[in-house]
C-alpha cells in the first residue's frame, strides 16, 4: 500500500485510527502527567470515537485501519507476524525481583506462546507492564507488584507518530517520554501493512506529525515544543520532494505571563492553523502574525534558505489563501483542529459544545496561578460572551458560509480532554 499525501484538501481515502482502551484508564488516572488537558469519561470518549470511525466510514466513505485490528488479524493469519509481535511484547516486560520466580515467569511466557492470542501481545505493547516479585514463607506466597510504565495513553492521537508526505511516510521521535515508544508501535504496523518508511527521524531530531501540513506546491512545518531544527533538517533533507517549504516558529501563547511559555496551549502547528479547502485556512490571526517563518527553496536534493522572520499570516496571504479567523477561546477549544475531507469539506469539532470545559479548566489554572493564567481566563469569558451573544461559535461563523465551506461537525467533549481533535486522532494514509 502506497502513502502519499500532496495537500490537505486532496479528496481523503484511507485514515489509520487507534480506538482507545485500556492504556486510557492509566492515563486518566494522572491527566496532567499523561498530557491530558484535562479529566474526562473513559466511556464517553470510547463513545465518541466509534461516532467518529462511523462518519468516517459512512457518511464519507473514508476507509478506516484500525491499528489493534488491523495487527490482530495480521497476526492470526501470518506466523511471521505473529513472531514480530511476540518479539516486540518480550521487550516490552519486565520480570523483577526473587530470582527464582524471574527465571519461572520467563519460562513460563516462553511456554505459553503459542497460548495466548495477539491481543495479549498488544496490551503489553500498550501498557509496558512490569512485575516483580517477592516472595514469603509457605506455598505460593507470593506478593506481587504490577506497574505500567509509560502507557500509551496518547496513542489515539494518531497524527503525530509519523506525517505522510509526498514521498511517503516519516517516521517521528516524539518530544515527551510519555509518547516515546509509539512510533514503535506504528512501525510495526506499517511493516506488517507493507507500506514503507521513507525516512526515520533519528537523535538528536524530534518530530512530529501534527506539524507538518503539505499545501500542493509547498509544505509547512512547525518547529518549537514538539519538533525542533534537528527533526526539521531531516525532514528536508530525506523526508519531502516539495519545491518550496515553511519553516514555522512555535509563536508565545498571548496573555499567559512569565518567563515559561505554555508550549501545550499550541504545541502543534495544527493546533492553531489548518486547511480547509485549496483557497481558505482556518486559524488564530493572533497566532498566526506572533509565528515567525523561514523560507526554503529545493535546489537538486538539498534545500537553501531564502529569508527569514516574515509571520506566518503574511506568507499564507501572499500565498492567495483567505484567512478565517478564530478567537483564541476557540483555538482552545480545538476548532483548528478539524479534519478536511475534501476540498472545502471538513470534519469539525461542534465547539460550543466544549468550551465550557475549557474555561472550567481555565478557571482551576487561574485560581491556582493567577498571575500566569488570570488574563487568559478573563479574556476567555469576554470571548464567551460575545460568542455566545451573536450566535457565531465554529464552525457556525458566517466566514465558514461566505467561502463556500461545508462543515460536518462532530461533539467530542470527552476526547478532546486528551488535547486534540479530529486532525489530531487521524493518520491520514492516502488522499488522491
């Protein structure tokens, strides 16, 4: 299977989900520290999730790959990658402790091989799980201590393991400890799916996919909290045939105060800015003028650099785009990070039904730090009001109707408490 994707609004064809389970619970256990903007229903999200697999497949007639299923079922029918997956499971567990119960432990999991099924192999990818024992006076008196070390909690957010590009895909290397196995998970998947790897990013690089955007005759990439100049030099270098490529500098969030920026309000590029047809972008303005970019050309298989330090609005003005603006209450509540279907159509967060739990988490920040968080929160509800007053929240702007766009919006109030949406929750394979 080839994949390729040249632009944006090129008509979508195939998407790789992961439906969350298990990993989730852990990662809800400790939102913060799982990356999580904030707590949410398990259940609901699972919910949400297959609404979303569901518009996907048949309201656009998008094919959809499930990553567990699609590995399952690989599995079942081929040895070999029966073999890969155990192989990847045995480095994924730990067996500490009694030395004697180490040494049974591992030879019981050796025995029991051909026992358990793919999905046993799968969860311990998932969850990385790690045991150690001790052992007491008397016949199996054994206390056990389980941990999950680094759950895949984020692995539903399917963009950022890898970008496809116009040369197919990239591997990444993610920026935070608690997403740093994914990308192993998805080789794997690529491997067993037959779909090659063009490129991947290698130390001390990091990137990730939510900062790529392709745009036909050139491309964007971010560069900041989650992708930095070592990753981008890769990508320039082996990952991208695009004559002409954007460099986007992470701009400071506004109106949060002090010397650390929040790099997690717009740690993506496509947090703040995306595509919604070949002639109009939907983002923060703000944002987008505070973004500082490079230009760079090809020249044979290397890229040169042209300038520097114009804003990002500008140079996708210069570009012929529109720009449909979004107040930064709306950026927060994910309404950049929709999913374009086709030119023109997208599949949207329905934002009024989220940014009251943006600003309820917003209104915890500010109580706790309020010299950081105060000016935010105040600017929020003034935006709140005004949203709500004129009746105007995404993608109900009269923007959206004036540019011809066709937007599906979509309530997913519990998923987007991982910090993202749609665009984010979408490994989009092949456009055409």
């Amino acid at each position: 299977m080839d994949a390729i994707v040249h632009a944006e609004w090129d008509r979508l064809r195939t998407v790789v989900l992961h439906r969350p389970g298990i990993e989730m619970f852990f990662g809800l256990l400790e939102p913060y520290a799982s990356l999580y903007d904030r707590a949410f229903s398990q259940t609901g999200a699972l919910t949400e999730h297959l609404r979303l697999e569901d518009i996907l497949r048949h309201e656009f007639g998008v094919k959809v790959i499930l990553v567990k299923d699609a590995i399952k079922t690989a599995a079942d029918t081929d040895p070999k990658v029966r073999e890969k997956l155990v192989d990847a499971a045995r480095t994924s567990l730990t067996f500490t402790g009694d030395q004697k119960e180490v040494a049974l432990a591992w030879t019981e999991f050796e025995k029991n091989v051909g026992v358990f099924d793919p999905e046993h192999f799968i969860t311990i990818l998932l969850l990385q799980p790690a045991i150690r024992f001790r052992v007491g006076n008397g016949v199996r008196n054994i206390d056990l201590t389980f941990t999950e070390h680094q759950p895949l909690s984020n692995l539903y957010f399917m963009r950022d393991q890898q970008a496809v590009t116009d040369r197919g895909i990239i591997l990444g290397r993610m920026a935070k400890p608690q997403r740093t196995r994914e990308p192993a998970v998805t080789r794997l998947l690529w491997d067993i799916m037959g779909v090659p790897i063009s490129h991947e990013t290698a130390g001390p690089g990091i990137f990730e996919g939510g900062d790529f955007m392709p745009m036909k005759t050139f491309a964007l990439i971010g560069m900041g909290d989650r992708t930095n100049w070592a990753g981008v030099e890769q990508l320039l270098s082996s990952g991208i045939g695009f004559d002409e490529v954007g460099v986007v500098s992470q701009p400071a969030y506004p109106t949060v105060k002090g010397t650390v920026p929040d790099a997690m309000a717009d740690m993506h590029l496509d947090t703040y800015f995306n595509v919604a047809s070949s002639g109009v972008v939907v983002g923060s303005a703000r944002l987008m003028r505070q973004a500082k970019l490079e230009i760079f050309y090809r020249n044979g298989d290397t890229y040169y650099k042209e300038k520097g330090n114009i804003s990002l609005y500008s140079f996708i003005r210069e570009k012929g785009f529109d720009v449909i603006d979004i107040t930064m209450l709306e950026q927060m509540a994910y309404a950049p990070n929709f999913l374009c279907i086709r030119d023109g159509t997208i599949l949207s967060v329905e934002v009024d039904r989220t940014v009251k739990k943006v600003i309820a988490t917003l209104a915890v920040k500010a109580e706790l730090d309020p010299g950081r968080y105060g000016a935010l929160h105040a600017k929020t509800l003034k935006e709140y009001s005004i949203l709500k007053r004129e009746g105007q929240f995404f993608p109900h702007k009269k923007e959206v109707y004036q540019h011809g766009l066709d937007a599906y919006p979509i309530v997913i109030e519990d998923l987007t408490g991982g910090f993202g949406a749609a665009h984010c929750m979408t490994c989009v394979l092949n456009r055409n």
